[in-house]
C-alpha cells in the first residue's frame, strides 16, 4: 500500500508543470554548491536560494542575482532560502560589503525536486555490506553519490548492480546528528543473504527528510498553527478578555493580579448581588421554615449514640457500675449449718426442717 501511494504522489510531482508553485514554493532555485563566507549560515546543497529581496526568483540567469547583490552594496540583502529538512523557508539578511558586492556562494539552478532523490534506511540485516559500512537504521538516509547522479526509485538499485564486488562512495546523512559523511559500501551478492547491500530501503513522500533533532523545541506559549483571519471578523463585538497568561491564554481583567506581589489567580468578585430568597404562602421564607423543624446535626448524632449505647447495654444485660447497690453482709454468728433430715419409717415421706 506504501508503496502505490508513493507512486501515486510521484506521478502527480511528474505532472506538474516545472515552474509552477509546489507546497507553497517555487519548483526552481540556485542550489547552494559551495560556501566561502563561514560568515553566512548557509548549508551547502541542502539550501536553495528560491527569493531575494522579497521576491521570488523565476529567472535563471545568475547574472541578474549578481546585479541585485551588487545594488546592495553597503546595506544588507535578503534572501529566502529553502531547505529540504523538514521543507522549511527562512529569511537571511547579509551585510554586502562596498569594495566587493559578492557573497561568496557558488549557485547552480536546479529544481527543488532533486531533493526528493532519498533513501531512507529502515533496518540493516548483522553481518552485511550495510552493516560492515556503518550504515545505521531510521537515522540514516542515502541522499546522493559522488560516482554520478541517482534519479528515481530504481536509480539506487541500477548503481548498486554496476557496483557490484566493487566499492561504492555515498552521501548519508544522519537527522540525528544532523552531519552528511561519505560512506564506502562494497555490494555482494554471496555474503549470505537477501540483497546486494543487506538492508531495507524506503523511498517517497513518506521518507523526506525530517528535521534535525538538534532543532530547539518550541517554547512554552509559541503559536505552532496560525488561523486566517475572516473577513466578517469586523462586525462581531470586542471580546472582555484583554490581557494575556504566559501560555497564551486570554484572562478577564477581574481575574489577574499584581505580577510584583503573587503568581497566582484570584476568583472574580460578583459584581451582582445574589438573588432573593423564595417565599411561601405563609408569609416565611421556606429556608426559615425548613431549619425550624431541623435539628443541629451534631445534637442528631449525639443523640443517635446513646440511643444505641442504651439498646446495646440492655440486650447484653450488663449491670450499671453506677447505681448497682452491694449485696448485704452475712450474718455475725456465722453461717448456720444445714439441716439435719428425720429418719422415718419405711415408705413414709422425707421431711426436712
């Protein structure tokens, strides 16, 4: 599926006309080859120079973007450069000196699509070319070789077949460490597996290249979508939300404080006051009514308890400590001895005093 997909979206590329815009960019620029000024923060081959002085550069005789530069000299030039990490613009203002109104870049005008040339490494299989050249999976990608140019998906797999028992020189570059180095990869057919290199390749539009990880992370309040502005946005009332949090929040004037003294947010006061009670047919209001008949809760609870201290005492039938009277002494002459029993005759009745 990733596969037709990609394809889908090369075909549509392909069909394009050459210098209408793409993505919001123009479909040409000079591709920086060289840098002399390490003055200029300018990345060589993965910049384009696609504008200058706010506009957008459709002409590709260099001869008139040496003209511009040199009608500013003593002043600064803008330029609009592209890059394909992450398919970002930015605006670069360079001081052009009077004694020599050059920059010190060596441009070639290409099509901003010969970026899309990359190959994206998914896996690498132990014990392969890829793996013996330090080819290194998901950071590394295979953006060009110095034997000549890669066109296409199958562009890289017809150089590999030329290669073959050969040594073979590539451009990798690494998003992790954002650093392009040469690799030398020897292809091979009989070093035990799948493939000729011995690793998984992605190619299109959903293995670009990314941006750098060492890009810095967006700060806390930063805007990361911008919404147009409506043309009927006139006509509608002014909000009351006039200032601003740190996180980019609208608060009501009520709710902030003095920044010198706290950090903290205050509830609103009520500027209404609240509404009146609700009266009943007999004249009282019915929360008057209700707590006539309520008692306190705590006089309830304390209630409640020793109603079930009672109950509990009188079922286990335990005697009060309190009003228990103690039972009488004996007797001073001691204790009487027991009766003494009469003996009778034969089968008359027992009796005992």
């Amino acid at each position: 599926m990733l596969g037709a997909l990609n394809r889908f979206i090369s075909r549509l590329d392909s069909e394009s006309p050459s210098q209408s815009s793409r993505n919001g960019h123009p479909s040409f620029g000079f591709q920086v080859l060289r840098n002399k000024n390490q003055e200029i923060a300018i990345d060589p081959w993965y910049d384009f120079v696609i504008g200058i002085n706010g506009r957008q550069i459709d002409d590709p005789d260099q001869n008139l973007f040496a003209t511009e530069v040199r009608n500013c000299a003593g002043s600064t030039v803008a330029l609009a450069v592209w890059n394909p990490k992450g398919q970002r613009i930015r605006t670069l203002h360079i001081p052009v000196p009077t004694p020599s109104p050059t920059l010190g870049l060596t441009l070639q005008w290409t099509s901003l699509s010969a970026t899309e040339d990359v190959w994206h490494i998914l896996d690498v299989i132990p014990n392969s070319p890829a793996d013996h050249a330090g080819l290194l999976p998901y950071g590394d990608y295979i953006v060009g070789t110095p034997e000549g140019i890669v066109h296409g998906e199958a562009g890289l797999g017809e150089l590999v077949e030329d290669y073959l028992s050969r040594a073979l020189r590539l451009y990798v570059y690494n998003h992790e460490y954002d650093v392009t180095r040469l690799v030398t990869i020897t292809p091979s057919r009989s070093w035990g597996g799948n493939g000729a290199l011995g690793c998984v390749l992605g190619f299109g539009a959903l293995h670009r290249l990314p941006l750098p990880l060492t890009e810095p992370p967006a700060a806390p309040g930063e805007t990361l979508f911008e919404t147009a502005h409506l043309s009927n946005d006139g006509g509608r009332p002014s909000s009351t939300f006039s200032q601003t949090s740190p996180l980019g929040i609208s608060q009501p004037e009520d709710l902030l404080i003095n920044q010198e003294s706290s950090t903290f947010l205050i509830p609103a006061t009520m500027s209404s006051p609240p509404p009146p009670p609700s009266v009943g047919p007999s004249g009282l209001p019915r929360s008057a009514r209700r707590a006539r008949h309520v008692a306190p809760v705590t006089q309830a609870f304390d209630e409640y308890f020793k109603e079930g201290e009672q109950r509990s005492k009188e079922e286990d039938f335990v005697p009060s400590t309190m009003k228990a009277t103690p039972p009488p002494p004996p007797p001073k002459g001691g204790i009487p001895p027991p009766p003494k029993a009469k003996t009778t005759e034969p089968g008359a009745p027992l009796w005992i005093e």
